[in-house]
C-alpha cells in the first residue's frame, strides 16, 4: 500500500516538475516578447521626436513663407 503512495506521490511530483517547466518556458518567451516590444516603442518614440522636429520646421516655413506673403501684399497696395 505504501508503494502506491509513492508512486502517487512519484506522479504529483513528475506532474509539478513538468508544469514548471512548461511555465518557465512560457516566462522566457514572454520576456523575450516584452523585450521585443519595448524595442518597438523606443523605435516609436523616436520616430515620434523626428515627426515633431519636422512639424517644428515646417511650422517655422510657414510663418517664413506668410511673412514674405503678407510683406508683398503690402507692397501691392502702396502701388
């Protein structure tokens, strides 16, 4: 009768063991996915930071541009 604790206990054993490591498995795959992923949003940031210094340029031109428009438009009405 005892043996068959043992092998019952043995099972529970084995069972635990392989559920660990299926879920350390899991775990370095996840770790993986996060590092990918945290990858991702530097790589966003990034480009966000260059889309806002264009955005900034732009807006620059454009002020540039309606300066010199306006300036010529006076020029018209004085003639």
């Amino acid at each position: 009768m005892s043996f068959e604790v043992f092998e019952k206990l043995e099972a529970k054993v084995q069972q635990a063991v392989d559920t660990i490591t299926l879920l350390q498995m899991e775990i370095e795959e996840l770790k993986e996915k996060n590092n990918s992923l945290a990858q991702e949003v530097q790589h966003a940031q990034g480009s966000r930071e260059e889309l806002e210094r264009e955005n900034h340029q732009l807006k620059e031109q454009q002020h540039v541009w309606q300066e010199r428009l306006q300036a010529l438009l006076g020029r018209m009405e004085e003639v």
